[in-house]
C-alpha cells in the first residue's frame, strides 16, 4: 500500500495482515518505537473492540493504531479519544462530503449505523504512560460483510452511501488529521468541545447506560468540559460519565 504522507516524521508502518494493530503495537513501543508511530493493516484477524468485543476487520476498512506519549495526567488523557472521534469526522466530511454523527464516547455512525470504532489503551512503561489509539473505520466493506444482527447496527460508508473514496486516501486524510488533532488537543484540550457537541447525537436522547455490566435509564443531558456524558437518573440525580457505553431508547 502506498500513502502520500507528506513531511510527516513518525515512523509508518504497513502490513498485509496482523492480528490487531493495537496489540501489535503495544509491542512495539516496549520496545521503544517512537511517540506517532502509525501501525496500520489492511485485514486483522484478532480486531479487539470495547468492552472485551471483536471488531471485523476484512479488507475494505482502515485498521490503524497510533502510538502517543501526552505526558499529563490519566484523567487529561481520557479526552484524547473523544478529540480522535472529531479527527474521523473531518475526514469523512472532507473526503466524502457528509457529517457522520458521534454517539458518544467515540462511535462514528452514517444514517444510524456505526461505521467507526475507537479503542484507546493505556499502558505505563518505565513510569511513562503510553497511549495506543486504535481506529477502526470501515471504508468500503461490502454489505455482505455485516450479516444478521451486525448489519442492523453497522456498515461502511459504502453500503451506507452507495460510494466511498480509496482506503488508501482514507488513511492519509485520516492520519494527517490525527497529527493535526494531537498537536492542537496538545495545546488547549478543550479546543474540539463545541464541535463535539454539535456532532454528538445523543443530547436530549432517553439512554440506557452501560457500565461494568449494568444497565442504567438515564437522560443525556450535554457534554461537559471534560468531553464527559452529563447524564440525569430518573431520581434527578446527575452524573458525568466518564466511562461507559450508551444505547440510544426511543420514548
Ligand atoms: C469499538 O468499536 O469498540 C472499538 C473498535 C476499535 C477497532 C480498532 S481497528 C484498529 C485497532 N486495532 C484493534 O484491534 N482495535 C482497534
């Protein structure tokens, strides 16, 4: 595969097949792969999801996890995924020309299916914490791809828009708005929340909230200013959530 990443200067590193990139890579950077390291591929056989689940990674998708070392504070770091979902959000306006929406905390979705994931891992190395964000976006998987109950809550832009660019322009625009993100989040962490907050489909919205197995009927409120949930328990009592998942109730 060939990608035109112009003036870039961290390491990219291609494969045909792996098992995860995000695994892969934690590897690696134990064994002192430098902070930007892209590790992409074009299948995975092992694609790890949140929360313990699989991710499907046939060819047609872009697989890539890249490594980064934000030296602040764990609570800080936690919003560099919300920031990430922005990142594949401006990619695929840019290529594609439509707005995917986020169901927070980092699902990107077209038309109510998911067609982005993000899984960001943390691990502490020699007192330093790394981070190994992995993004999974399904470019031009074929509708086939998705059988039974997948299909109903997942796609790619292809199946969902009946066109979609090459994966390889994909990745480019897709790492070169990561680096762009990552330097800004760098500066002023909360520079993405309004855009988040546009782009998020949740506000207003009767969830249930899922959290260490439970299951919780809440109402999104907003997001704070730390790309946190506000939610509103029945009770009237209210949480940020930092952590967690959300499905989308109809009233
Ligand atoms: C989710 O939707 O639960 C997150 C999915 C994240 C998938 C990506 S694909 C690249 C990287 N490698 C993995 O094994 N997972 C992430």
């Amino acid at each position: 595969m060939e990608l035109h990443l112009d003036g870039r200067a961290a390491p990219f590193i291609f494969m045909d097949e792996l098992s995860s990139t995000n695994t892969v890579l934690k590897e690696l950077s134990i064994q002192g792969a430098a902070e930007g390291t892209v590790l992409m591929a074009s299948r995975q056989t092992g694609g790890r999801g949140r929360m313990d689940r699989s991710f499907l990674s046939p060819e047609g998708g872009v697989y890539l996890s890249m490594l980064l070392t934000p030296g602040c504070t764990p609570e800080l770091s936690l919003s560099l995924t919300p920031c990430a979902a922005i990142a594949v959000r401006r990619s695929i306006e840019k290529l594609c020309g439509l707005k995917a929406d986020i169901k927070w905390p980092n699902d990107l979705l077209i038309n109510g299916k998911k067609v982005c994931g993000i899984l960001c891992e943390s691990l502490f190395f020699q007192g330093q914490q790394k981070l190994i964000l992995g993004i999974g976006l399904n470019v031009s998987t074929p509708a086939e791809a998705f059988p039974g109950e997948l299909g109903r809550i997942a796609g790619s832009i292809l199946s969902l828009t009946g066109t979609a660019p090459p994966v390889e322009a994909m990745a480019a625009e897709l790492i070169s708005q990561l680096d762009g993100m990552y330097e800004l989040w760098q500066a002023e962490p909360r520079r993405f929340l309004e855009e988040y907050r546009q782009g998020c489909v949740n506000i207003g919205r009767a969830i249930s909230l899922i959290r260490d197995g439970q299951s919780r009927s809440a109402r999104a409120l907003g997001i704070d200013d730390n790309y946190a949930l506000l939610v509103e328990y029945p009770d009237g009592e209210r949480e940020s959530v930092y952590m967690g998942e959300v499905s989308l109730r109809n009233e």
